[in-house]
C-alpha cells in the first residue's frame, strides 16, 4: 500500500524472541524518522522491561517505516492503510497477538495514532499521542510542512479536531508539554472532545526528554489495555 519496500522493528520484552504469544502496540514514528525512531521514542523499551519485572503484562512494540506523509492516505502512498492491512497480519505471522493491539505514536506519529482510532474504531484498545502534530487549518500545516497534506481537501478530510465528537467510546490518552508549538491547536482539539480529560498538558517542550517523562504512565495504560 505504500508502493516501496517498507522496513520495520519488533522490540521484544526481556524474556521474549520472534515467534512469542503477546499482544501489540504499533509504534508510528514522528516526522523525519523511522521505524528504528519510533521503537526508541520515549525510552519505551526500558519502560516496558521495568513495568513487567514489577508485574506488568508483557507486550511487543513494533513499528514500520511510515515516510514523511503524516500517515494518512495521499495518491501514491497510504501508510496508515499498511498499517491494518499488511503490517499487522505480517506481525500475526510471525505469532503475535494482533486481536489485542494499541497504538502509541509521537509528534506526526501521535497524529497518525488518532487517525488510526478514527479510521479503524474496531482495532485499537488504547490510542496513544504524544505531542501531536496538529494544526489549526490547511494554511498552518502548509506553512509548517508544505508536504504533509496534498490539498486543502486532503487536509479536511483528515482534520482530527473537525471530527473531535467522534473520538466518543474510544480510550484515548493525549500528552503535550504546555511549551509545544503544537500545544495550541491540542488545546482546540481538547475542547471539542466528549471528554477532554483524556487530554494531559504538563511542563515540557516537544522534545525526547518530555516523551521520556510521559512514558511510563503510557506504558502501564497500554499494560493494561493489552492484558486481557
């Protein structure tokens, strides 16, 4: 669906190879990274490796290269539809559990992750953004980063805020730093949610030393979520 050789990374917990039984988190990068990015974002290896020698339920952490493209569909490339058609039966091939997965993502990846809950309501059990990247209006995002969005049209028919109510039912879990740039515009998204307390903005900047901050939490809810 992407229409190239896509790499990707599966981390394992300690204790854990290729072919284990555990359920799933795909890791969507951010922009300008990688699969291997994305499985380092956070530190999440080392989180998951304490909260399961205190008790936590194992999970795998697997991410696949995502391009520049905010992971959303465009005419050539279609990274988020890899994602639930070719990347999660390829992860159920090698013997993980993909009836129980997550999704967790940083910066375009945190955007990616809420697009994931939107497009694919049935999927996920718990939607993860890190410090996502959303913007105001097509004009922002263009201003930003000419080539996240094609058209203004693509951008509407991928604006998370417009689409806020339907985020109703979902587990979300949603962290900026009160420093993002991106912290407005999260702001705008929070408060047309049905629950806006999903939406976590603490001290920080939209940086690996914030994501380290808000992973440990994260790790436990995703513990959680997966374990039965």
């Amino acid at each position: 669906m992407r229409r190239r050789e896509v790499g990707f990374v599966i981390s394992y917990p300690p204790g854990y190879a290729d072919g284990a039984d555990l359920p799933v988190c795909l890791a969507l990068h951010g922009y300008g990274g990688d699969a291997r990015a994305a499985i380092g974002a956070g530190d999440y290896p080392q989180f998951i490796a304490g909260a399961v020698r205190d008790g936590a339920a194992p999970f795998a952490l697997a991410a696949p290269d995502g391009g520049n493209g905010y992971w959303h569909p465009h005419a050539s490339d279609d990274p988020l539809g890899m994602l639930v058609d070719e990347f999660l039966p390829m992860l159920a091939s090698r013997g993980l559990r993909t009836d129980r997965v997550a999704v967790a993502g940083w910066s375009m990846g945190g955007y990616g992750a809420l697009l994931c809950g939107l497009t694919y309501r049935e999927e996920f059990r718990l939607i993860v953004a890190t410090s996502p990247a959303i913007f105001h209006s097509y004009a922002d995002a263009h201003n930003v980063n000419p080539g996240a969005y094609d058209s203004s049209d693509e951008w509407a028919r991928y604006d998370v805020t417009a689409r806020a109510d339907r985020f109703a039912g979902l587990s979300v879990r949603i962290a900026i730093g009160a420093a993002d740039p991106f912290a407005p515009a999260v702001r705008a998204f929070r408060d047309r949610l049905p629950d806006p307390g999903v939406v976590r903005i603490a001290t920080g900047c939209h940086d690996h030393r914030f994501w380290t901050y808000a992973a440990p939490d994260q790790v436990r809810a995703i513990s959680s979520a997966l374990a039965t």
